[in-house]
C-alpha cells in the first residue's frame, strides 16, 4: 500500500538545491496542488527538469513568479517570459533542449542507461562540449542521463498500491519521471481500490510511487 | 495580396503534397491551417508531440477538456483512430521516422536546406521545444512561410546566418509566391503562385533559384 | 484502415536473406499463425531477431526445426538443443545478446537513436569488440541500433486502425518490435471496431501496424 | 543431508533478507522457493522478467492462462497489486535499479564478487537471457546455491575460471553450509547451518574467508 498524504505533507522533505521534476506540458499533466505547495513552503535554489516553464500562474510557472529556481533545465519558455528575462540577465541557469532529448535524458536516468546517441542538435548550438559518436556513417550526440532527487507528478487515477493511469494529454512526461527520480509524489484525480485498474492498462507501476496525494 | 489570403494560399499548397493515410506533424502557427484544405478523400494521422495522434477539429469553448490540448496548449478533439503516449514515444516516433511529413514556419532556409527557426539572438529566446527532432525525424520536411520578411528582406538565403535547428534536412519550401524543392545542388524553382512572375520570384529571393520556364508549375 | 488478410498472404513478401523479427517469449506472445506461414513458405537464409528461439515444434522454434535461419540475435536458446548444436557446429550464426539489451537495441532501432550505453555486460564476454564509454566514472558498452525488413508479431486485440492491445505476459518484445521494422505484420485474436479501444489504453499505435491477420 | 533439504534450508534463509514491500526478482529453479518461506507479515512484489510485476502463485492446471507465465515458461498468476509492460520496461526496472534484490544461482562466485553462472565452455551454451541485467542492476545480489559442485569442488572461489555474468556485483552468498557476506575487501562468513562446523566450511571454500568465531551466527 503506498502512503496518501496532503500536498503540504508531501512536499515537507524538499529542501534548498535539491533536483526536482515536475511533469506537465504547458500546464497540462502538472500537479498544481504540489507545485502550489512548494511555493508556499517557499524553498529556493532548486533546479528543476521540466518540458517548459508554463505560463505566469500555471504549474511551473509559479516556480518562476516565486523565483525559487537556481537552474532549469527545459526545452521551451516561450510561454513565460520571466523565464527568458532571467536567462538573459543570469538570474536562472537555463539549459535549453530539444525536447526528445530531454525526454530520452529521463529515460535514460530511469533505465540505468549511460545516455543515448541521438541525431538532434548536430550542427547547431545543441552539440556544443557534447561528445559526437560516429554510427553506420551518421554522427550522433551523446547525451547523458538526467536524474532527480524528488519528482512531482499529475495521474488520472491511481490505485492504493500505487498503480496509475493517466489521460489524454495530461500523460507526457509523468511517466518517464516517475522512473528517474529517489522519491515520487504524485497527485491523482481519484484514488481506487485494488484491482480496479486492469494490469494491462497500468501505465506506471506502483513500485515507483512513494506519495500519493489526491488533487483535483 | 492581404495576410490573410497569403496564408490560406500556401496552407492549401502545402494540402497537396499530403497523401491519404500519412501521420503528419503541423507547426503550431499557419502550419495547422493546411488540415482545413485536404483534397478530397485524402484523410490524415496528426501527430501531437505532447503525445497523442488523431488530433481532431478545436471543440466548441463548453466542450473542451483541460487534458487535450494540442502541442501550443489549444484545446483540441481525438479522433476515433487516436491513441495516446508518453513523450518518450511521441519523440520515438518523430525522431524513428514514423513521421511522414512535418510542415513548419522558418525564419531562414538556405541553399544546402539548412533550417534556421527558433533563435535569433538579441532577441529573448524560446527554447527549440519539439522542432529539432521533427527536422531531423520527419521523413519529409516541409517549409511553408511567406517568401519573405515583413522588411522586404529574404528568408531564403545562401547561408543561413541565424542559429540552425537542423542541417541539411528541409525537403521543399512552400510561400505565397512560390514552390521551391531542396536538392543536393540546390535550390530548384517548380511552382509560381497564380499572378506571380519568376523574375519577382528570383529577386525576392537570396539564393540562387534553378528552373526551366517551360516547365514551371503555377498554384 | 489497415489492411486484413491471412497469414500465408501476408507473409507472401519475406524473401530470402530479409531480416525479421518476431515477438515472443518462450512461444508466448509469438504470432503462431505467422511463424507457421512462414515455414509453410519455406523462405531459407534468414536473419531472426527475437528472445528466445523456444521449444522445438513451438513459436520460432519451428524456424530452428526446418533450419530457415542463418542468423539469430537472442538472449536465450536453452530451450531448443538444436540452436546450441547449430551453434556449436557453425550451422548458425548466433549473436547473444543480454536480454535487456536486446530490448534497448530494438527499441533505439525504432526511435532513431544511433545507440545506448549499457552496463550490462561490461567485464564479460559480451564486451568484445565493442565500444566502452565511460560516464560519470562510469563504464558502459555502446550498444547499436537493430533494425528489420519485416516484424511478425501477436497482439490480443486491434481496432480497425491497427491500435494494439496485449494481454499479460504476451506483450514482451511485440511493441518495441512494431516500431523497428520497415513492414509491420500483426496476428491478434480478435480484431474489434473503431473507439472500442480507449485512446489511453492502447499500447502499440495503429500507425505502426502494416497488415493484420486474424488468428487464435 | 537430502538435496531437498539442502534446498528448503538455503530457500529459508534467503527468505529472511527479503523485507516488506521489496521488489524482488527470483531467478529460475531454487530460488523460486524462496518465496513460500517468507517471514510473517512480509509481503514482496515479484518482478518477471517477461513483463509484469506481481507473480502469484502457480494455478490449478484447468485454470493456467496461455498469456502469464513466469521467465521460465511456467504457468502463474498475477496478484490484485500487479501490472503489465513491456520488454524495455521491463528491463529499465531491472537496470534502473527499482529491483531491491534479485537472487540467482551460481557456477562460480569469486572473492571480489564476480559471478559466473551462464556459461560452461565446451558445454551445450543456454544464453544469459536476462541474467546480466539483473545481477548488475538489481540493488542487492544474492547468490543462493549449493556449496559445493556435485563432484565436491568448490564453487566460491579465489577467482572465477569460467566466463563472468558481470564483475564485482554480488552482495551476498547463502548456501546449504554457510552465509557470506561479500565485501570490498574480501569475503566475510558470517553465519553457518546448523550441524556444520567453520572447519567444515572452510573446507569446502575455495576462498579465504574472513571471521570472528565468536560473532558466528547459526541458521
């Protein structure tokens, strides 16, 4: 049985310059009420891996009203433009990437990977001080693994072991976050009994999730 | 010709060059204009990159569900072929070549079919999103943007000389005035737009057009 | 639509020295129907990509039975005395291949990735002759992408858009198989209408899917 | 002693390490046993490698399902906390660490802790199959096995001589005669069954083994 908490209660353990993740793309699929918690509990320094920075007031986005991060790493903050102020300004260390990239980076950091060859970024800015690799005649970039301390999750619905489901396309990075970070909170819709998720249709396992929170 | 009509013009042309059953993956912008001019029985996959296909018509404000949103976070519907996936899936399937065109804007395209579209420095920056894996990952990349700057200046050039978001990939370049196909040695000029002359065509443009009078198509 | 037909129709296109994989653990979720097809055929020469090569008389092991291969990339053969005799004897050219790296090679096969970096394997024979990169003091093998000609795969359901479902333990290596393959062939149990699949549930996109062949 | 007591007795104390809510992967053969042994109130998840998490118990033969079996091929069913994936998924589990123990048989088990048990040369070869990702992913290694090979030789030895599963990863070792406990520096004995004396083990061991008399436990 996995533990149910309130968001507050969950996020107590966060503490300054850990790693989070947070799910989400431009605020779909993001926790709110998790997020929301973190900024009341006011905790600075972070580095957070995100798709994006959202929009002023939506999920990650209020990370950035509150200015609680040190470092980003994301592929997209168009939608903030706090977000591109700070990276010019030097206020936030942003590390801009292509977003597959950055998909496969949590992959990796989940799977026990030591990074993936891929064919995006070469010959643009996204290559440099990253090491080229040669396969079958095509240069790949090598790109590490990324990893977290905490990860802070949207499901549709979990059951009480933890099992979740997901919707639409609120699904988009949760699931490879889920796998890369030490501790996992995640905010449902509904909490079920046992059972009522086919296990066919579970998309993360439980065996991920340490915190469960129920949302809206 | 009014903004509007331009975009409508090179959002039906860019229609043509999509096939019955293709998995298509349109740029946020103009781009999502070109699912309105399908020819007729030709029915396509959209892609999402926020991790779905079957991306169907905008639904009416009441009806729109806060988890469906399409890759510039508008609310869209799923059709009944879709299905949905996590963004590990969504980039295995642009960058796995699963794509079969990807249609997107540009802010410079040169003669080796270098694409430049997501930076320009000076200005405050974005980020690439999802763009750099669709140019590398789509089998056919599509450009489709007007012919030229608002300040009367070309946007395809020799050389491209903002920051690249891929090299060497784009297929085939779509304006209001013209269709230009990528090749290996260049840029080849195959269509004019309707009450357009190749010599506007040829000095609105910065790099060097190859093409036969005789066989050049007009849309 | 995707197009319906039977097995030995479908399998009309595999010609000698075509590369397949095939699906399946030990003979479950292999795609019986197919396989059969395929020795009906009698297609020699061919390179097989798959777990395991099963039991004589069962799964790919009816390949091993009428000799049709002369390449094999496995993790496991213990359960068909033939391959380990062909092996021995040089009749067939078998690349172990640790099981999780398998998965990994196939799956970057499918989504464009020019290799992954495994420490699996790292200090064993199944090092040799390949690439070590270290990460983060780290030591990993560079392992490439595999790619097929033809996929023959099982799957419990499709809809009429080829969007798959798996029950169980039959899911194994089908999905990652359907993305890495140029023609994609899947024998399901039953094939159902358009929608009675949820979009959430479904594992392996239609879009994938080449021909579908009703089996058992 | 009987081979089958020998069995029940390792399966037994393997038991004892494993601690509520561990996600364990069993290999093939003995250590499958481990799991009706486990102490009261103790309740794992059992990872398969074929894809599910929460192996229960073998059905009545009129109820096996074609589509659940076990990573040897066995018939099993799946418990109300259990779920399905696929083979990647299934082996990032594995590789990415969220295996708390696997334990595994040996040919071999040497003093830096590499293992061997996938290969005898000149021997009919089986494959490794998932063993190598196991036994360097999973978080802790437990070797369970017999003591000594059949002729009486010794399995935990100075060095492994047959072809390695992986280097340096097994944590610990748990046979008929003895628990070891494997350290940087060497191996530790740390407990011996009951009826066996430390000569007798020592005997039996190929390797130094390092000890306290007095902290000996008995199991």
């Amino acid at each position: 049985m996995v533990k149910i908490c309130t968001a507050n209660e969950a996020v107590k353990d966060i503490s300054e310059g850990m790693c989070i993740m947070i799910g989400g793309f431009l605020g779909v699929g993001t926790p709110e009420g998790l997020v929301q918690a973190l900024v009341d509990k006011g905790t600075k320094n972070l580095t957070v891996i995100t798709n994006d920075s959202a929009f002023p007031g939506v999920g990650v986005g209020k990370l950035q009203d509150s200015k609680q991060m040190s470092t980003l790493y994301t592929s997209y903050i168009g939608g903030h433009p706090e977000s591109g102020r700070c990276m010019e300004e030097g206020d936030l260390k942003i590390i801009l990437t292509p977003q597959g990239t950055l998909a496969e980076q949590i992959r990796a950091g989940g799977s026990g990977l030591g990074g993936i060859l891929t064919p995006t970024g070469v010959g643009t800015v996204v290559e440099e001080g990253k090491t080229q690799i040669v396969v079958a005649d095509k240069t790949y970039l090598l790109e590490e693994p990324l990893k977290a301390d905490v990860a802070l999750l949207k499901a549709y619905k979990a059951d009480c072991h933890g099992n979740l489901i997901y919707r639409f396309s609120a699904r988009n990075f949760n699931p490879l976050m889920a796998m890369a970070a030490r501790t996992v909170i995640v905010e449902v819709e509904e909490i079920v009994e046992a059972g009522a998720i086919e296990p066919d249709n579970v998309i993360t396992p439980g065996i991920f999730v340490d915190l469960l929170v129920k949302g809206r | 010709m009014a903004q509007m009509d331009k975009r409508v013009r090179i959002a039906k042309r860019v229609a043509k060059e999509l096939h019955d059953g293709d998995v298509v993956n349109l740029g946020i912008g103009m781009p999502t204009l070109v699912a309105n001019y399908l020819s007729h029985g030709v029915s396509i996959v959209l892609h999402s990159e926020n991790g779905f296909l079957g991306i169907g018509p905008e639904p009416q404000a009441e009806l729109a569900d806060k988890d469906l949103v399409n890759a510039g976070g508008k609310p869209v519907t799923i059709q009944e072929n879709g299905c949905c996936f996590d963004s590990a899936m969504s980039f295995a399937i642009i960058r796995g070549g699963h794509v079969d065109t990807t249609v997107l804007g540009a802010l410079e395209v040169d003669e080796q079919g270098n694409l430049a579209n997501w930076m320009v420095p000076g200005k405050r920056i974005s980020g690439m999103g999802g763009a750099m894996d669709l140019v590398v990952g789509a089998k056919k990349i599509i450009i489709a943007m007007e012919h030229n700057n608002k300040d009367g200046t070309a946007k395809i050039v020799k050389q491209c000389s903002l920051p690249l978001t891929a090299k060497a990939e784009v297929d085939l370049i779509i304006t209001d005035m013209a269709v230009i196909a990528v090749h290996q040695d260049g840029l080849y000029l195959t269509e004019i737009a309707e009450g357009t002359t190749v010599e506007e065509v040829v000095a609105a443009t910065g790099a060097q057009l190859f093409f036969s009078e005789d066989n050049l198509g007009i849309f």
